[in-house]
C-alpha cells in the first residue's frame, strides 16, 4: 500500500530487543463493510448530514 521508499516511523520507546522481537510493520485497512452504501444502515450523524 505503501511507496517503496516511504520511510516507516520508527517505534517510540522501544529496545534493541524490542525491535528484534515485535512486529512493528504498520496495517492499514479500511473500516466498514463492503457493501454499497445502500446496503448498509446509517447512524444518528449520518443521517443529520446527509438531510
């Protein structure tokens, strides 16, 4: 998802152990289904938004 040469932040207050030991590898991931927006029950502020 990333560029190849985006540079990943480094992982605040860790070891050298720590580095060795944990995965430290950033996740994206979109929340929500994938379903259309049709499918899908709005809540209270969607609603008010979209009036």
């Amino acid at each position: 998802m990333y560029p190849s040469d985006y540079q990943m932040p480094p992982a605040s207050n860790g070891l050298e152990l720590d580095a060795s030991v944990l995965n430290n590898v950033v996740v994206s991931k979109t929340s929500g289904c994938k379903d259309s927006s049709k499918d899908r029950q709005r809540n209270k502020y969607e609603k008010m938004v979209l009036k």
